[in-house]
C-alpha cells in the first residue's frame, strides 16, 4: 500500500527518484542519510521527519511548516547553531517506533506546496553547511528504503491521529480483541465508535434481524432497498464497517450457556443487552476468566408533563472483578418482555449514542488513552439534569 502511495503522489514520487532515502511510517514521511555539521564540526548522518497527509490514494498538501530531526542539532560551519532550525529540543515519541529528537519551524511565504517543497527545503538548510565542507556528502544515495505498513487493522492510514500528533497513544488500543453482545441501539454505536480503532478483532454477537425501528436508533442511514432484505444486523453492520476495519467477525448467535467459550479469547467484551438471565451468565463466566468488561443500560420514561426522563448506566468490571456489581446492585439482572424486546424499553438515537460514548471513554481509560483520575466503576448520567454520579472507586 506504502509504495503504491508514493507512486501516486508526484511530490513523493520525485524525491524518491532523485535518490532521497524516503520511507512512509505510521503516517510520517521520513528521509534518512541527510548530512549535517555538529556542534564539533563533525559531519554526521540524519532523519527528517513529517507528518503526512493523505488525500484520498495519494499525499495531501502539508498541513503545517513543522519538521521533526532525528539526530543532534545541525550547526554551520564554524560549529555555531543554524537559527533558522531553532525550535524543540525534546525527545518525543511521534508514532510506533517513530522518535526524535527535535524540531523545527521553518515556514516559507505561502507554505508549503507539496511534500517535495517541504522536504527539500529542510534538507537545503540542513544539509548545506556540510555539502560546503565536503562536497562528496549527499543525501541522495539512490538507496532502497523499504516502506514500513503499520500493524493496523484499519483499511486505510489514521491521519487523525498522526495530524493531532497522539499515535503513539492510540497505538495503545491495538493488541485489543473486543466483542460486543449485541449490536442493537447501543453496540451498533459502540460498533461504529470502535471501528476507527486500530484495534486487532471486532467481534459482534447478535442474532435479530435489522428491522425498519433499528434504522431509528442507528449510525447512519440504510438504503431502502436493504431494509426490504431484512437482513441480520451483523451482516448489516459487517458489510458497511468492514470498509474501514478488515477484521470485524460476526457471530450470528445469541451467547448462551453452551457457547461462553467464544468469549475467552477476548481481552474486552461490551455487553449490550436487556435479558437479565442470559446477562448473569455471561458475567459469571467473564469474571471467572479475569476478562474486562462494560455493562450499558438506560432507563426512560415518559414524565407527567409529557417528556422523557431517565438515565444512562455504565458498569465496569476490571479484569473480571465484580465484587461492586452484585452486592450493590448495579445491573438489573430482571427479565423484560421476551415477546418485544423493546416494547417497555424506550430508546433514541442520540440516548444511544451517548450510552455507547461513555462506554468507550471508560474503555479507553482502562487502556490508557485517556487519564482515569476517579477510576469509578459505576456511573449514571441523568437526562434531565444534566449530571453524572460516579461510584465504586479503584481501591
């Protein structure tokens, strides 16, 4: 995918041919063997680094004038700091193996065209100094560099997280098998939030078929044709998520007693339904094999005044510890109208999406993406005032 990126892109294209060392990496372009002068006069060998921006199958226009070195500072001649390079001195992690040492600010009138304007620009300050030292040094060696495909799942390159600069956060998600049981209102939002995760497996447990009343509390809109099919939800929800994630695996199945054990490779399960029977046994079988899990549910109804009213839970369980669920209470383990699943079980949209929202905040801060600072296992978030009450605090 890498190589057939650069071949689709004039400006990478031509710094590959002019015999720069270039090689796309966890959405960075990097150029390596760039020669520059220490602050001991001494000539050594570099990396520039760039965020890349992908428009479609080929680079975008660069979307800032910052740069990033992997090396010491570049100095002139006379072993004093080229100025124009002055920006940080820090180490920092960009993404995946990707860490530098520095960066730099260097902006033409107008920005940067291209990659290959930007690119060649840093490499002339750089380099500069060096080549007027030793006019044998270059950094364009015609050397093959392999490009590096990261280990994502995801389709096409997370250029969200390499823009904002946290890949090396996201990268936390990816040694993650998640299922979700049940991808009715909440799980279809938990399938949809989950999916621009680079996570290892999405697996989805369902067996309903997606009826016209799911369209209502869904992502996204389906075709009308489609919904005369009736098809199962996971095959609805596979085919239109697997465009961005290639390993969504469907389990057309409710999870009963007899098939727990298509849960125990998984290193977190969402558990996204309302018969409270089958919800115990789950639990149990989660618990007993130290898997993580979170727990949805909301209860609306409707006010006197003729307006809803209720609230959104999310239950969390570490590494299989239900010691807070079961004394207090914290999931309803009742069974509803096995006739109509819904019929009693007000839900909209927007309720839905939120409840899956919360879940995979909490989900993220289990993985270190987000900082957990109360590290609550249990929360409820009321609709009518507008407020969370968390509870069960990490001892």
């Amino acid at each position: 995918m890498l190589h057939k990126l650069i071949d689709h892109s004039p400006d990478l294209k031509k710094l590959r041919d002019e015999g720069y060392e270039i090689k796309l990496e966890n959405n960075h372009i990097l150029i390596s063997s760039v020669p520059y002068i220490n602050s001991s006069r001494q000539i050594k060998l570099g990396t520039l680094v760039a965020v890349l921006t992908i428009a479609g199958n080929k680079s975008g226009k660069p979307d800032n004038h910052v740069a990033y070195f992997i090396g010491e500072q570049p100095c002139n001649k006379d072993g004093s700091i080229i100025s124009s390079l002055v920006h940080g001195q820090n180490k920092t992690v960009l993404a995946g193996e990707i860490q530098v040492d520095r960066s730099f600010s260097n902006k033409p009138q107008g920005g940067y065209v291209d990659y290959y304007h930007k690119m060649t620009t840093y490499i002339n300050i750089i380099s500069g100094p060096a080549q007027s030292m030793d006019n044998s040094v270059t950094p364009k060696t015609f050397r093959l560099v392999e490009s590096i495909d990261d280990d994502s799942e995801l389709k096409y390159p997370d250029t969200n997280s390499s823009r904002a600069g946290i890949s090396f956060i996201t990268d936390k998600l990816k040694a993650q098998k998640v299922g979700i049981i049940g991808v009715g209102g909440t799980g279809s939002y938990l399938l949809d939030f989950i999916s621009k995760c680079p996570v290892k497996e999405i697996r989805i447990f369902d067996n309903d078929e997606f009826l016209l009343h799911n369209a209502f509390r869904a992502p996204g809109a389906p075709e009308e044709e489609f919904l005369k099919e009736t098809p199962k939800k996971t095959h609805y929800f596979q085919r239109i998520y697997s465009r961005m994630h290639s390993n969504i695996v469907i389990r057309d199945k409710y999870i009963i007693e007899s098939n727990l054990s298509e849960l125990q490779d998984l290193n977190f399960v969402f558990i996204c339904i309302d018969k409270g029977s089958i919800k115990q046994i789950i639990i149990d079988y989660l618990s007993a094999n130290k898997i993580s899990f979170i727990d949805v549910g909301m209860g609306i109804e409707l006010a006197p005044n003729n307006s809803l009213i209720g609230m959104i839970r999310t239950t969390t369980s570490k590494n299989g510890n239900i010691d807070h669920i079961y004394p207090n209470g914290r999931i309803s383990l009742a069974d509803g109208n096995e006739d109509d699943e819904y019929g009693q079980n007000i839900q909209i949209a927007e309720l839905n999406a939120l409840n899956a929202s919360l879940a995979v905040i909490k989900w993220k801060k289990l993985c270190g993406f987000y900082h957990d600072a109360e590290q609550e296992k249990h929360s409820l978030f009321s609709i009518d005032d507008n407020t969370i009450l968390n509870d069960d605090f990490e001892t």
